[in-house]
C-alpha cells in the first residue's frame, strides 16, 4: 500500500536540487553568513560558559563593587562585586534558549492549527480563524507583563507567556500556504489513493509549505529575545542572581550608574543587539534562499 | 459601508469580551493576593483581613466576581483602584493624555522620516539611499529599545546637556506646549526608530511591487514625466497597503510604551500598568486591559475602513 502511494504521488518532498539552490543562494547572501558565524560563536559561548567564563557570575564580593575595567575584571565588576564579563557569558544562556524555545513551541503550535484550518475549511476553519483574530487583537506585551508579572517570573513563564501569544502569526502562514497547496495535484493524488488527513497533512502539504514558516521562525526568535530582555530589565523577567544581558541592564535605570559606570550596561546592551541583528541577518538570508519570489 | 461596520463591531463585541474574560481569570486566579500587598506593609490582624477581603469582594467565587465586573461596565463603571479608591477610569483618564502624545508624535515622526527614505530607496534600487534604508530597517528592529533608550539619555542629555532625561514637564515651570515637546523629543525619537525600521522596508518592497506593474509602465511609455510616473502612479497606489500597518502598529506601540516610559519616567498608561502590576491593583489592571484591548481593535478597524475608502477595488460587503 505504501509504496503504490509514493509512487502515485509526485514529488511531495521538496528536492535536493531545491535544496542546493537554496544552500547557493544562502552562501551568496553575505550578512546571512556573517550573522550565522556569530550565531554559532554565541551559541559554543552558552554551551561552555562554564569553561570560559573567567569567574562564578555569580560570586558577590562587596570590597569590589563597581569597580572599572582592570586585568582581573575585564569588563569591570557591577553593584555587588560580581563580574560583568563572566555575567555576560551566562547571560548567552538565558537569551539564546528564551528564544530558542519559545519559537519551536510556537512553531509547532501554529503550524498544526493552520494546517488543520486550512485543510478542513469549513467549521473547523471558522474556528480557529476566530481564535487567531482573538489573540492576534490583544496587546501582546501587555499580556505578557500581566502573566509574568503575576504568575511570577521565571524563564519558564516567560517562554510559555511569549509562545502562547505568538503561534497565530505562524498559524495565519500555515492555513494561507495550505489552502494554497491543498489543490495541488499531489495532494489530490493522494487522496484518490485514499491517504488518510494526518498522512495528508503531515507528509504531503507540510514538507512543502515549511519555508516561510521557518523564515518567519527565524525573526520570530529575534523577537522573542528581545522581548525577554525587556521583561527583564523591567525586573519581570529573568530574576538575579541568574544573569541575563536584560537584568543586567536593570541597574542602568539609575542615573549615576548610567552616566559613569558604562562597563555595567553597554556591554550587555550590545549583545543583545549582536544576537538580534545577526538573526535577523540569517532570516534575510533564508528569506532569500528559500523563497526567492519575496525578495 | 455601514453594514460592514456594524459587522466588524458585532465580531468586535465579543473578541473584547473574551479577552476581559481571560485576562479576569488570569489575574484573579495568580498567586499572591492585593490584601498580602497591603498587609505586609500595615500589619493588619486577621479579622481586619477578613473583613476587607469581604470589601472588596475577593472571597466570592471567579466567575461571580466577573459577572459583577461586566455588569459595572456597561453601566459605565470600571470599579475602584485598590490602592486609593479613586475611580478607575480617573487614574486611566489622567494618564491618557501623556500616552496619547507620545504615540501620536511617534506615528508622525516615523512616518515623516521612513516614507520618504523608503521611496527613494525604491526609485533608487541599490544606490547608496537603498543601503541606507536596509541599515535603518535592520538597526530599527535589532535594536533593543530599552538600550536605545539608555544611550540616548546618555548621549543626548548627560553628555551633551541638550534635553532633559525624562518626565513630562519641566518641575514647577506650568505648562506650555514647548516645554512638553521639549520632554517629548527623546521618548518620541526613540520609540519611533523601531517603527522607522519596519516603515522604510515596508515602503520599499510595497513601492518596488508598484513601479514594476503594468500601468507604471504604460503611464511611462505614454510619454509622462518621471515626477508625475513616479508620485501620481506609483506613490499614490503604493500608500495603500501602508494604511493596514497603521492599524498593526498600535498593539506594538502598547508594548513600545511600557518599557520606554519606564526609562523616561513619563507618566502614561504604560507606567501605570507596571505600577498596578507590582500592587496587585486588579482593577485599574482591569481597566487598562480593556482600554488597550479597544485601542487595538478600533485601530484596525479605522484602518480598513480608510483602506476601503482609499481603494474602490475593496468592496466592504464581499466575505474576506
């Protein structure tokens, strides 16, 4: 039965040569390869903080606080001694799994329910659709704080809080892309030949419909750091000891802080200004590669 | 046109309603109530908590407490702030204003800067104005907007003394239109980099589909100057598409404004929420859930009842 049905339906995976343009197209695209290199630079810092972090983040030491940049405290040391540069290290950790995580939850979340909606119509359709207009029409950040702030915060809470309100976006892409595909041949095909909905959905439509929703993905976890990293410098969001470049910023709200004691808050500042810009290059990349008609 | 308001308020009605609905559970059903925010700074005995638990209606179950909040509303009552008894909608109403200034200088400031950037950058494909646009677009939306904040404060007032690091007015001078636009200048600019960086890149790519159409080129071919191709042809039918990101940006400028009034101590409805977060104020919460969640809901639907006016091919009755 299974080998009569891959032979009635053409192509359903995309192909390898689609897949080589893509790589091509991505490798010519500069800035995407750029911001990958830093990605994976960043992503070997959270992994082996531990080993390169030059003290524990966590060690407070008043007889050192807020001292300057010196050879023991590279970038200095913040309100209660402990050292920027090793709290930066850290900080990776936090940003780079927020958004990590947050967007594959998401992701698959959105992708499943505009599947459905967009494979079944009618009813079903109706329904989500309106769900997707619900949580698109609350203002998100706001919830956010809400939730966070109430549920207390955590790093959990904040991923939790970020993934539920985010998947209408990629659920919107998902249904759009499927209506589309839906009347394809090879999805007609296969359901002559029987093919139940899950199969459908799982191993004809969806491998060819993946692009923009991983494109969209990639900002998505820009997004999601950046939104940590305010939650946190708000103070509701990654709480001390455990660092995150946005608590680190928190301190900078003093004004004395802000205006002679730099090392504190630059730093942390731009790294996440870093790991933003470069994910945002490597979706401009993507976007490229996979989907040339949207460039 | 009339029906498809009335339509678009009909689905309305009850998107608000669950979004209260939600958000009422969320926050009567967290942990850590306003009475232990009280308590731990009063040191009440335990009947007095009992008895303004009773008070304030906190022991009743969830959903009576809600039923109660909506039919206070549509009597036009938000309820009493926790904190000081003062009506809700008063605490809303006086922190309206500051809020409303601060967006509405944004959407002008950014829409001042980022169009024409992103049409010339669309006439001038990779010209040096095309790579300063894709520098703006990657820079606004990359850039953390706390930390903009935070440099801007330093560079532009502690360093160079120009403008003041943040509050609405200056301290016992009175109003004056002046002084606010003086304090309004930094928050403004800040907050309206980011809007600036998905503006240029929408007008770009909404401008470049434009002068690549038929009639663009027919109107070329006709012999028409470059000015009247570029402004009347394209500009005008590029515009369209720009109406429905106004109605986009309002939920983003919700979020925009709670971190940046933060760092500017500008007492708006952003303050407000993280304030009434940290006290367990559950109504003003309330109130300020409901007045965003309606910000957002009119926004869009101005928006596409200006697309539908702007572009007579929309026809309003038509199922989306």
């Amino acid at each position: 039965m299974s080998s009569q049905m891959k032979a009635l339906s053409p192509s359903a995976v995309p192909s390898q040569s689609f897949r080589r343009l893509a790589w091509r197209r991505f490798l010519r695209h500069r800035l995407a390869l750029l911001g990958a290199a830093v990605l994976v630079c960043l992503t070997l810092m959270a992994m082996f903080a531990p080993w390169i972090a030059p003290m524990d983040p966590n060690r407070v030491d008043l007889m050192l606080a807020r001292e300057g940049p010196s050879t023991a405290h590279l970038l200095g040391s913040d309100v209660v001694g402990r050292d920027v540069l090793s709290r930066l290290i850290y900080g990776s950790r936090v940003s780079l799994s927020v958004g990590l995580f947050s967007v594959s939850i998401y992701m698959v979340l959105g992708t499943l329910l505009g599947c459905i909606a967009g494979y079944f119509g009618g009813r079903i359709d109706m329904t989500i659709s309106r769900l997707i207009d619900a949580v698109l029409s609350f203002p998100a950040l706001m919830l956010i704080l809400v939730i966070v702030g109430l549920l207390g915060p955590s790093t959990l809470n904040i991923i939790i809080a970020i993934a539920v309100l985010s998947w209408p976006e990629v659920a919107r892409i998902a249904r759009g892309q499927t209506l589309a595909a839906r009347e394809e041949t090879y999805v007609l095909a296969s359901e002559a030949a029987g093919a139940r909905p899950k199969r459908i959905i799982l191993e004809e439509i969806l491998p060819n419909i993946l692009s923009p929703i991983i494109v969209d993905a990639t900002f998505g976890i820009a997004r999601a750091i950046l939104v940590e990293a305010g939650l946190s410098f708000l103070g509701m969001g990654v709480q001390p000891p455990t660092a995150s470049w946005g608590n680190m910023l928190n301190d900078a709200q003093s004004l004395s802080i802000l205006e002679s004691m730099p090392w504190m808050w630059v730093p942390p500042g731009l790294m996440i200004f870093i790991a933003t810009i470069s994910i945002n290059f490597v979706g401009d990349g993507l976007r490229d590669a996979l989907d040339p008609k949207l460039s | 046109m009339r029906a498809f308001i009335v339509r678009r308020l009909l689905i309305a009605l009850p998107v608000t309603l669950l979004i209260t609905l939600i958000m009422f559970v969320i926050i009567n059903l967290a942990p850590g109530d306003p009475i232990d925010m009280f308590v731990g700074q009063q040191g009440l005995k335990p009947d007095e908590i009992e008895r303004l638990r009773a008070d304030l209606g906190l022991n009743e179950p969830v959903y009576v407490r809600y039923v109660k909040w909506l039919g206070q509303l549509f009597q036009g009552n938000l309820g009493y702030s926790y904190l000081d008894n003062q009506p809700v909608i008063h605490r809303l109403a006086e922190r309206l204003g500051p809020t409303l200034s601060l967006m509405i200088f944004v959407i002008l400031l950014s829409h001042a800067i980022a169009l024409p950037i992103g049409v010339l950058s669309a006439i001038r494909q990779y010209s040096w104005i095309d790579y300063l646009a894709t520098g703006i677009a990657f820079f606004g939306v990359s850039f953390p907007n706390f930390f903009a904040g935070l440099v801007a404060i330093y560079i532009f007032s502690l360093s160079l003394g120009w403008l003041p690091t943040g509050g609405l007015e200056t301290m016992g001078a009175g109003f004056s239109v002046a002084d606010r636009l003086y304090h309004l200048l930094l928050p403004g600019m800040v907050l309206a980099f980011r809007e600036m960086g998905v503006l240029v890149r929408y007008t770009r790519s909404s401008m470049l589909d434009v002068i690549r159409q038929d009639y663009v080129r027919t109107a070329r071919a006709a012999g028409l100057s470059e000015w009247s191709v570029t402004f009347r042809h394209g500009l005008r039918n590029a515009l369209l598409p720009l109406i429905t990101m106004l109605g986009l940006m309002i939920p983003r400028l919700f979020a925009g404004v709670v971190i940046i009034e933060q760092i500017f101590q500008w007492p708006g409805m952003g303050r407000l929420a993280i304030e009434a977060i940290l006290s367990r104020d559950y109504p003003v919460l309330m109130g300020l859930t409901l007045s965003s969640a309606v910000a957002v809901l009119v926004g869009n639907l101005l928006a596409d009842i200006l697309y539908a006016m702007a572009d007579p091919r929309i026809r309003l009755s038509e199922k989306r």
